[in-house]
C-alpha cells in the first residue's frame, strides 16, 4: 500500500483546516466564482456546486488514498465559515517532499489567513509527518502569493520559464498559488505539474491565456527555526494544534 497522510485536522491561531466536506459544496462554489480565482487557477468556469461536491467525495479521498496528497478546507474557528483551501501534491515520499498550494476566498483577502494556514500545515509536515522540503510555485505577476511565500520564511529558488497558463490576468491579485485545489482536473491533475485525467464537466473555458513564468519557493524545517519564522506576529506565536 501507498504511503499517504492520516486523515487529519490542523488548528492554527484563528483557523480549522479539515477534510473537505460536501456541505462546504455552495461557499467553495463562491469561492471559485471570483474573477481573480479564475485568473490564476484553471479550475472549471463556472465551478459549480456539482464539481464542489465531486472534489469533496471522491478526487480529494482519491487523492489522499493513493498517497499524492492531501485537500483541507480551510475554515474560521469563530464563524466555522469557508475561508479557503489548502492542497498538498506531487508528494515524494522517499524524499519527504510535498509542494503546496491555496486558494482565499475574495472577502477573507488581507487577513493573513493564507500564510498563517500555509505555515500550519508546514508546521505539521516538519514536526509531526518528518518532512524536510515544502515547495510553491508562484506565477511571476501573482505578487501577493509571493508576499506569502515571503512570510513564511520561504527562499526563493529560481524561475521556471513558460511554465504556467494564466487566464484573463488583470493585474496583481489576491493570495493564490498556480495548480490549487479545486481546479478542472482535481488534485494532481495533468498540465504544467504532471499527469492525470479528465473528469466529465472539467473542461477548460474559453477564457483568454497567456503563458506566466512560475517562481520556485522552498521551505526547510531549518527555515522555521527562527523566531520570527517560528512565531510571527499575526500568528501570535501561536503553534499549530493537531487533531488526528
């Protein structure tokens, strides 16, 4: 058998990353309807609450099971409400490597929630899964995935040239990373990142593209040793909590 990460729960500051859910179906199909979202992810336009709940019962268990990765929805401890999604994917396991991916929901932008839920998850790789490598890719005009990057300590390894579709770019955005969850062929779908296969209704839109060089970011526990990385102000020094 595959390995691949327990089901599992990540508790942060102000954040409830968990399985997604078939109830969360109508605030993720929102969530993907944001023209920002469809500027820096391919997921299907429009992303209905039919492919919300294809990704929540099947792709991401599959996805998980075969030892990929992993999809968490991202959700606030004081309102329970969607604040995004976290994926993790391309997952070597020899290696103790897994690249990481979000996307935040348009009204939750500005709060921080993505780094504090990106550093979370790196937390719990690192301590409790023995990890020793995180990566992002982030396209080369997506400036605020980058300040994400930034935030969490991680170090920027070079450019990967041509290697992402961007569509309908209309300036710099709110807080995604190319191949997040959620787009046309669920997690570790085919494209830029590898291979994988259709599923009835993933069909890309007629939307315009242009190619995007991605910016390679990497994270190594030795990067979370600092205090400022450890313990960053928005956070409030707070550690992640984890619920098996």
């Amino acid at each position: 058998m595959a390995a691949s990460f327990p089901e599992t729960a990540i508790s942060t500051e102000r954040l409830l990353l968990r399985p997604l859910a078939e109830d969360d179906a109508p605030g993720l199909a929102a969530m993907m309807a944001d023209e920002l979202v469809l500027a820096w992810t391919d997921h299907p336009h429009p992303f209905t609450e039919a492919h919300a709940r294809d990704l929540a019962r099947t792709l991401a268990p599959a996805h998980r099971a075969t030892g990929r990765g992993i999809v968490l929805a991202v959700t606030e401890h004081l309102t329970q409400r969607l604040v995004g999604l976290v994926e993790l994917r391309h997952t070597d396991w020899r290696l103790r490597s897994t690249e990481i991916s979000f996307v935040t929901a348009a009204w939750a932008r500005g709060e921080g929630y993505a780094p504090e839920a990106v550093l979370g998850v790196a937390q719990w790789l690192f301590e409790d899964r023995d990890f020793l490598r995180l990566e992002l890719r982030t396209a080369a005009g997506n400036t605020a995935a980058q300040q994400v990057a930034q935030k969490i300590g991680g170090i920027s390894e070079g450019v990967l040239r041509s290697a992402w579709i961007v569509r309908g770019e209309s300036g710099e955005s709110g807080e995604f990373v190319p191949g997040a969850a959620g787009e046309r062929r669920g997690p570790d779908r085919s494209g830029p990142h590898g291979s994988g296969h259709d599923h009835q209704g993933f069909d890309r839109p007629a939307v315009g593209e242009s190619r995007s060089d991605l910016i390679l970011w990497s994270l190594l526990p030795e990067d979370l040793e600092t205090p400022e990385a450890a313990a960053p102000a928005w956070a409030g020094g707070h550690r992640y909590v984890l619920r098996d």
